[in-house]
C-alpha cells in the first residue's frame, strides 16, 4: 500500500490505494499556472518545448485548474483525482472525478524540473498533470501503476 496523503484513504472507500502523488494543472509550478514569476513562465515554457514531440496534438485537459492541487490515487479497479487542501500539509478533501482503470489505455511520465504525466483514455482523451520535484517519484510510481504489463 502507497503512503496517501490525509483524507485520502477515506474517500477512496474500501479499496486500498496501490498508489498516489499530489499533482498539478499542466504547465503549473504551483501557484498557479506561471507560479514563481519569471523562472515559473521559463521553466513552463521549458516543459512545454520539450513535451511537444509525443503529445503535440493532444488537447491538454485537466480535472485540476488554476490553482488547486490534486490527488491521483490509483486503486485495483479505479483512478480518483481528488481535490487537495494544502497548508502545512495536503489533505484530500474532495473526489473531483474517477474513472475505471479500464478506461485508461496508457499514462507517460517526463521527468524534469517540473515533471510532467500524461495519462491517455481508451476514447483518446488526455488528462494532463506537473508534478513538481519533490513529488516526481511518487508520480512516476503512478503513471507504472496505470501503465499495462
């Protein structure tokens, strides 16, 4: 079992959480999306040159937005993103959207200074996410979780 952040046990029900990572908007560094005033527009400038080979042509969405913070948890069967509190630590305080991991026909990770996950529907829809540094393994360990054997 995964460490989770506060509350995130809770609203993930009876399922154990196999793994979890506290994630941002794409492009976000945390405080917003240019977060960090000049190296915050270079480093998401940085991100965005760089990750523009693999989804250049995907439609960067985001259950996350503008300043919120948020929660993959991945269980056997689902992927919750929940919506964080943070403070002087994250707390998950809401399920903002699931879906069945079969649902999810894949999910990438770009390690970086501000790392980036992609995780890819069956329908071809993406859901796009940052993690920053400090959170990139945790991250990772999500995007291997949802990744096919």
């Amino acid at each position: 079992m995964a460490k989770v952040i506060k509350g995130a046990k809770e609203l993930a029900g009876d399922e154990p959480i196999i793994a979890g990572a506290v994630v941002q908007p794409p492009g976000s560094m945390g405080n917003g999306p240019t977060g960090g005033g000049a190296i915050g527009k270079l480093t998401v400038a940085a991100v965005e040159k760089r990750d523009s080979g693999k989804h250049k042509d995907a439609v960067r969405t985001s259950p996350i937005s503008g300043n919120q913070r948020g929660f993959l948890a991945v269980t056997d069967t689902r992927l919750l993103v929940m919506l964080v509190k943070t403070g002087f630590s994250h707390k998950a305080v809401d399920v903002l959207t699931e879906v069945p991991r079969s649902d999810i026909s894949g999910a990438t990770f770009d390690k970086g200074v501000l790392s980036s996950v992609a995780i890819t529907m069956r329908d071809d829809s993406e859901w796009h996410f940052s993690a920053v540094k400090i959170d990139a393994g945790k991250a990772r360990a999500v995007v291997d979780a949802l990744s096919p054997a």
